[in-house]
C-alpha cells in the first residue's frame, strides 16, 4: 500500500537518489489550546489570549 501513495507524488532522481515530494505545499497545523488548527484567525478574544501567553518549549542542542 505504501507504494501506491509514492506513486502518485511527483518525484525526481538526483545524484542516484529519487527526491519524492519536492514542490508539494502544506499548511502548517498546530495544536493550540485543544484544536488542531493551521491559523487562530477565528478565535475569539479569549481564546488568542491563551495563545500569547502560553509557555513555549524551546529544544535546547
């Protein structure tokens, strides 16, 4: 089955390696106050507050 979702994305060779995927966009979602959601746009007052004054975790290399 994983095959024949590789077949039907654009793909291309490289330097004896085949790139899969290249030139395709996606929207960024995120997981903000409960909701899988891509922009806050449409929350209200309340909900935007909690988004700015939530706590955000940084990775630390």
């Amino acid at each position: 089955m994983g095959n024949d979702i590789d077949q039907r994305l654009p793909r291309r060779e490289e330097g004896g390696r085949i790139i899969i995927g290249e030139g395709i966009r996606f929207e960024r979602i995120r997981r903000i106050t409960g909701y899988l959601v891509g922009s806050v746009e449409r929350f209200n007052n309340a909900k935007r507050a909690e988004v700015t004054d939530r706590v955000k975790h940084a990775v630390m290399r």
